[in-house]
C-alpha cells in the first residue's frame, strides 16, 4: 500500500490506498547508483505521491522516516540487503 497514503500525508483520498502503486527511490538512481536496491531508500507509493515525491513537496527526510518506520514494523533490517 502507498506509505504516504498510509500516514495521511497531503493528498490522500484513502488511506489504505492499493491501486496504482509503484515504488520510489528516495535517492534517486541517477545522484547514487548504490543505493538503487537499498530498502531503505525504496517506498512505496501511488501515483498523486509518486509525484509529490519526485517534487519534493514530500521531503526525502520524510519519505525515509516512513521506509524506515515500515521496515521497523515489519521486523526488517535497515542495514539487512534485499533478498529475491
């Protein structure tokens, strides 16, 4: 589900929002190519905050404290590498 939505950043119309979902590089690839796969630089969102996001009307300080906050609460690692 969209992260923002979740927290009820500006913009939500649902706060379990599950449609039209992609996930976001905090940092994006182009400024730190090592980072791309980091799951504490990756959240999910919709597609209203997937561009609030890119505009920095959502503040990556933001964005990270709620990556960090579902890692958290799902148990995850920051520091732990993504596992496929």
């Amino acid at each position: 589900m969209c992260l923002c939505c979740k927290a009820g950043l500006k913009g939500t119309l649902n706060r379990y929002n599950t449609k039209d979902l992609s996930v976001h590089h905090i940092i994006p690839i182009e400024e730190d190519y090592t980072k791309r796969m980091d799951g504490d630089n990756l959240i999910t969102v919709c597609c209203v905050h997937h561009e609030m996001c890119e505009a920095g009307i959502i503040t990556r300080e933001t964005q990270r404290e709620l990556a960090l906050k579902s890692m958290h609460d799902a148990g995850e690692d920051a520091d732990a590498p993504l596992v496929y």
